[in-house]
C-alpha cells in the first residue's frame, strides 16, 4: 500500500458518454485508443512525467568541481524545479548530462520524477491587511512607519484604494493597481509584509470571457423560416437527423438560433458544429447577442489553457457558469457533454470536418450522429450544397428534408457569367490574369463603392517556377511535389513537409537564368490588384494570413466595417461568412478545381462555387458572380450557373453507381509507407494479393497517390470497396488480421500501415 502524495484531479475528467464515444470511435476508424485520447483530451490536461532538479541545500563540497559543475550549481542555486532543457538553455551547454551524473554521485543536487499537467490556473496577486486592525491600532501602525515614508505612502495607497472602514468589507486590492497607485517598488511592498502589516494572497481567476454583453430577442422568422422550423421540428418526432436544404443567405443560421433557445428552455446542451475557424468569429457574435455569456467557442487557435478551461467549464456541469451552446471546429465532438439535446451541423458538406492526419481519421459529422445517438439527442444537418452522401440519405428516408429555397428579403440569388479564358487569351485581351470581364467587374464595384471578393484555390504567389528554355521544375527534397513559390519572404515552400528554400539563381538542369513563375495562387492575385487598383484596399484571407487567432477576427471585422474593398482568399473565403456590402465575387480558375484527380471533384467544384457565389449580393440587392473558365460549357459550371443541384446530384449519382463509389459502396483505404520504395512495394504487392484473395475484385491497386512521396516516405494505396449490404465490422477485422499478418514477416516489420475509414 502507498501513501496517497496528491490529489490530481476533484472530479473526473472523463464521464462514461465519452468513453463509449470513444470505443466507437477507434473502432469505426480502425485506431487505437490511445490516439483517440490524443485527439480528445486538450493537451494541457494531458499528465506527463517530468524529471525536476534541484540543489541540495546540505551540499557541503568535499572534492573540487568542475567549471561547467560550478555554473551548473549556481543556476540551480536560483531556481527551484529545474527541468533539464531549461538547464541546458539557461547554461549554455549542449547536453548537461554528464555533469549532472556527477554532480548527483557527489550529492550536490537532487532529481526528482513527477508526473503533471501542464495546466495552470491564472492567478492575480492580492493584498490586503495582514489582519483586523482597530482604527487605533491602524493609527499606531502608521505613526510607526512616520520614518519610513514609502512604506507608509503604500499603506495609505492601500487604505484609499480598498475604501477602508471599520464597518464595511474593504474592497480587493491588487498588487499590481497598489503600486501603480502609490509609485511604489515591490521591494518596498515586500517590506511591509515581513514586517506583518500587509500581506499577499492569491485568486484564480478564468481565462475566459464570461463578461456580460447586451443580449437581444430573437429574430421573428419570416414565413418560409417559420415552415421550416416547424417542419424539423415534425420530423424530429420521427427521425434522429434532419437536414435543412436552404439556399445561401435563407436565414438558415436564424432558425438554428431559435431551436438553440427551445433546447437551452429545456435544460440542455447544445453543440453547433463549423467547418472553419473564419466562420466562428462571425457566428459567435450572433450568437452572444442572443444568449450572452452562456455559449462558449472552443478550436485550436486557443492556447492550451484555454482549452482547459473551456474543458473544465463543461465538465464541471454548473448551472450558473457552464456553456449552454458550444461553438466548434470538429475537435469539440469530444468534449465532455453530458446532457446534449441538438448537434447542429453547419455546412455539413464541408471536407474540413474529416480529420486526414494523424488518426483518428474521422468525419465529425458522421460521428457526431453516433455522440447524438449516445445522448439521444437529435441532429440537425444544414448547407445550400448537401454532401451527395446526405442527400442519398434523405431520399432513402434514414434522414429527413427540409428545404428552404427563397433567399431572405427575397433578394435574387446572384447573376453568374462566364468568362471564357480561352477566348480572351487567343484575342490577347487578358489582363495578367484577369479576363476582360473581371477585370471590368472589378473596376465597376469599386467605382461604386461595393466590395469584391476573389476566390483562387491555391495560397503562395506561384503554384511553381519552370526552366523556360528545358522545363526543369524546382521540387521538394523530401516529397515528390513542385515547390510553391512565395513572393513576401522570396522563398520555394513545400506545401506537404514545410521545407522551403530560396529559389535558385539558375536551372539545375541547363543551367539557364530564365526561370519563370507558372500558374497563380492566392498572393500573385492580390499582387496584380495592387498594380492594377492601386487606390484600392486589398487583403488576403489563406493560410499564409491567418496564422494567429485575432489575424481572422482583424481581417473579417475590417472587411464588414468596410475598411476593405477587395478580399483575396483561399476556401476560407468561401464557408458561410456573412457580408452586406459584397456586390461582385470572382473565381478565377474553376479548371483546377473540376480536373483534380478524385472521383468527388465535381461534387466539390459544384460545392465551392456555389458556396462562393453565395457571397455575392446577401443583402439589399442582387450580386453578380464572375467564373473564369477554359471550359464554359462544362456541365458542373452550367449546374452552378442554373443553381440546380438536383441535376448535378442525379449526375454524380449515376456515375457512382456505375463506376462502384460512395455512397453505393464503403470505401477503406489502406496506406503503406516506408523509406525504401522497393520494400514498400513488395510489401503492398503482398498485401493486395492476401487481399485479393478474400475480397476479390473490391481490392484496388496498389496504387501511388497524387504526391507518392512526403517527407521522405515513399506511400502507395490499397483500396478496399465494400458492398453496402456487407458487414463494414468484419471487413475492418480481416484488413486488420491481414495488415498483422504481414507486419508478422521479419522483413516488413517496419512498413507503417494505416487505415482510412471513409476516406474523403
Ligand atoms: P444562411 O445561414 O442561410 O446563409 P443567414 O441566417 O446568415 O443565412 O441569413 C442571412 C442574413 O439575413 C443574415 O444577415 C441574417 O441576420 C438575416 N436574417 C435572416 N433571417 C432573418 C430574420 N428572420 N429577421 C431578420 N434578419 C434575418
Ligand atoms: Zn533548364
Ligand atoms: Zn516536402
């Protein structure tokens, strides 16, 4: 039996929901539990051990000590606690090992393993009277300090500044307001409280912002709202999950409000889940004018303590504090609800909510329907271009439909033209890479004082830089992809491992200096506006801009406030942001979308462009879409242009019946990588044959991907396509089998496999 040293934690962290939550998912997504206690725990409440050194303060130095022991002993001299890399750093040396060893055997120091959070509360420093004084007794205590005038000046400070009486209670002081108050030194401070007179005590306090803002009515719903609500609301006596069809700009966010406020009527939790972190800044501030301090947003752009505490506040299931509403990213499925009502899914169609890397590979849509099922709770599904999958599911009754097709105001959707790049390039009428068209657009908008956004589906200046005279292309040392060239810190970055480089003087190849920049992403666009508009206030929305939480929150509140007039920006631009003044939104390659090599590109271009296009015109009056394009006749950007995705559904639905893809048939992928791409082959080869095997022509490949190599491992496919009716859990048990089997011959022990459930 051991002593108990300390208690960690005052309540458990983790309730039995989410256990459950968890089986299914590492078993749905083939992952251990591990990572998916990974993924679900914020980092700061994680326990890990860490090794503190310390000084003992019985040294007594028998034998001599080394310079490098010496300086070792004196920073530990001033520091408690130590860990080694703050030694390493704090002395200059590389690996202070060795001499710890010694410094140990000669009992100078000693080291200590523990295991911790690295959680700390926020605390502020208080000060208040050492005890109750009688108004004599103060008296004295002051004519005491007569000759010591600084100390006194800070008593008085204190005495002002807590409003001291005898009567009431004094009000709280902090250190910090106390010496700016009295000009004083903590030193001085310091003093009085050795002597006993004043004393220092800490608070916790959150990190998080539970201030009290204005809270407004809800929004009357205008007609068609008002038949949808009560729709859903019909068909959540029967179905679990239902999906709100309505078009951009319907006011669905509006009718999410209203049934936040029935289910926070009933006592329970709510869960609104986003795609992007952009989006949360707007919502977030719709939604705190309804219900103040009672909804919560939690993404990865929060520290780590913050996320504790979001955590903890949900956790802790307090009537007065806790989050009613949770705002989120996919991450936030796996907070520590106990009583959810409604999981609110908000562009449900978006790819974001699957997770690619590390595992657990999930979709959170998908699994928030099973944490919806765990605390019979129902889901409701909303976007203007439904995941093919989930309009299957609605027109196979699982799920219920609800639609939504006037825009709110009844303001026209927005009037999509065709820019014809081909054309304007054969009559040498392009404008860098504007088109006549855009470029008149553009000039228009701003004329009138209207805003302009720009959507390109690439980030950095150039998407490569090409030899002019032999086409030799700059690619990435460790992964088999061309490097983007970006123009604000002149370097060639590697959009898959980070590794960037300058870009060369010279063709590797020829040798020839005429290297050219190809194609354009996001920072080539706002570079030629600036040449082109130069009066124009131009800013860029991509990953490159939005490295810190308040870089989105700057960029959104300016572009509403209209300090902006044309964005720039990546898909970030195109998820559900809410502007008035918009009147022109540009595509400026809807090419590169409709020809990328996956079985859903046209369901994702219909998606992206009609997203975008749904900025256009939201309020006040009908906005205007420009495409560019080098195939206008294109049967997805006619879909776009008609708005119909009904037609682009039943297309995509022929076609993946007939070609054996979602949502016909399940798809797992297998991906095996290794750093020699011989062994990696011949283990896939064998793979594939085992599992050929069993599941006979539903095996695909091997296969290499898109970027066969990323940093350094060398990666092929092995695809596995399961009939609907077929059970998904044995599958996922034999895959599983066969991988061990083969991780079971000696020479493919170190081939890494991983599953990919669902892959998007
Ligand atoms: P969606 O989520 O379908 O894109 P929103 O809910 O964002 O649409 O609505 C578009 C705009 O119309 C928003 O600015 C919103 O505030 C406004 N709006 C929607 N419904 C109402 C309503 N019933 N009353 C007042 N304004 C509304
Ligand atoms: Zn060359
Ligand atoms: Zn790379």
């Amino acid at each position: 039996v051991k002593d108990i040293v300390a208690c960690l934690d005052e309540f458990p962290l983790i309730n039995n929901l989410q256990f459950s939550f968890w089986d299914w998912i590492s078993d749905y997504y083939q992952c251990n539990l591990g990572e998916v206690y990974k993924a679900a725990i914020p980092a700061g409440l994680k326990l890990e051990s860490q090794t503190k050194i310390s000084y003992r303060e019985d040294f007594k130095a028998e034998k001599q000590l080394s310079k490098t022991e010496e300086l070792i002993l004196s920073i530990l001299k001033n520091s408690k606690d130590v860990s080694i890399q703050t030694l390493n750093q704090a002395s200059g040396l590389k690996n202070a090992l060795p001499q710890l060893k010694k410094l140990l055997e000669k009992g100078a120091i000693e080291v200590e393993e523990r295991v911790l959070s690295s959680y700390k509360e926020k605390q502020i420093k208080y000060v208040r009277l050492f005890r109750d004084y009688s108004e004599d007794e103060l008296g004295e205590v002051l004519n005491g300090l007569s000759r010591a005038k600084k100390q006194q000046e800070i008593l008085f400070a204190y005495l002002n500044l807590s409003k001291h009486s005898i009567a009431d209670k004094p009000e709280k002081v902090t250190a910090a307001e106390l010496l700016l108050s009295s000009q004083s030194s903590s030193s001085i401070l310091k003093t009085l409280v050795d002597k006993q007179i004043l004393e220092i005590y800490f608070e916790s306090i959150d990190r998080l912002d539970f201030s009290d803002s204005e809270t407004s009515p809800l929004k009357e719903l205008n007609a068609y709202q008002s038949k949808a609500i009560s729709e859903i609301r019909d068909s959540f006596k029967s179905k679990n999950t239902s999906l709100l069809h309505g078009v951009t700009s319907s006011g669905k966010t509006e009718i999410y409000i209203h049934l936040i406020q029935e289910q926070i009527n009933l006592g329970k939790q709510v869960l609104y889940l986003l795609p992007e972190i952009a989006l949360t800044t707007q919502i977030i501030s719709r939604l705190k004018h309804v219900f103040g301090n009672r909804v919560g947003v939690y993404h990865s752009k929060f520290n780590d303590a913050e996320r504790v505490e979001v955590y903890n506040n949900i956790q802790q299931n307090d009537p007065e504090k806790s989050y009613q509403v949770i705002l989120g990213v996919r991450s936030s499925i796996f907070l520590p609800f106990n009583n959810l009502g409604l999981i609110i899914i908000d562009e449900e169609h978006e790819n974001t909510y699957k997770q690619f890397d590390p595992a657990p590979r999930y979709h959170a849509r998908d699994a928030a329907l099973f944490l919806a099922h765990l605390h019979q709770a129902k889901t409701l599904l909303g976007t203007a271009t439904p995941a093919i999958e989930t309009y299957a599911n609605c027109k196979q009754g699982k799920y219920a439909l609800v639609e939504l097709m006037h825009r709110f105001q009844d303001i026209k959707m927005p009037e999509i033209q065709l820019a014809d790049l081909k054309e304007a390039k054969r009559k040498k009428r392009m404008h860098s890479i504007f088109t006549p068209e855009l470029f008149e657009g553009i000039t228009l908008a701003l004329d009138n004082k209207e805003q302009v956004i720009l959507f390109q589906n690439r980030r950095g200046y150039a998407p490569f830089l090409e030899c002019k005279s032999c086409g030799w292309v700059p690619h990435c040392e460790n992964c088999s992809v061309s490097l983007t060239y970006h123009q604000y810190n002149n370097q060639l970055v590697c959009h898959y491992c980070g590794h960037s480089t300058q870009p060369p003087q010279s063709c590797k190849q020829c040798e020839s200096t005429d290297m050219v920049d190809k194609g354009f992403g996001t920072e080539k666009i706002e570079d030629e506006l600036r040449g082109f508009f130069p009066q124009a206030r131009i800013a860029r929305m991509d990953l490159d801009t939005t490295r810190s939480k308040s870089a989105y929150e700057k960029l959104i509140y300016k572009f509403e406030n209209q300090e902006l007039d044309i964005l720039v920006g990546t898909q970030m631009v195109s998820k559900g942001l809410d502007f008035d003044h918009v009147s022109l939104v540009g595509i400026l390659n809807a090419d590169s979308m409709l020809n990328f090599p996956d079985f859903r590109a046209h369901e994702r271009s219909y998606q992206m462009m009609a997203q975008v296009s749904g900025r256009a015109g939201r309020k006040n009056k009908q906005g205007k879409v420009i495409i560019q394009t080098h195939d206008p006749k294109h049967p997805i950007v006619q879909s776009v242009i008609k708005n119909d995705y009904l037609s682009m559904y039943q297309t995509q639905m022929s076609e993946r019946e007939e070609f054996i893809y979602p949502p016909f048939y399940r798809l797992i992928n297998i991906t095996l990588k290794h750093k020699n791409n011989g062994l990696l082959t011949q283990a896939a080869n064998t793979l594939a044959k085992s599992l050929r095997k069993i599941f006979g022509i539903r095996i695909f490949g091997p296969q290499a991907p898109l970027v066969s190599r990323i940093q350094n491992y060398y990666i092929v496919n092995i695809l596995l396509k399961i009939e609907k009716k077929s059970s998904p859990a044995k599958a996922k048990w034999i895959l599983n089998r066969e991988a061990n089997n083969l991780k079971a011959i000696e020479r493919f022990k170190t081939v890494m496999i991983q599953f990919d459930v669902d892959p998007m």
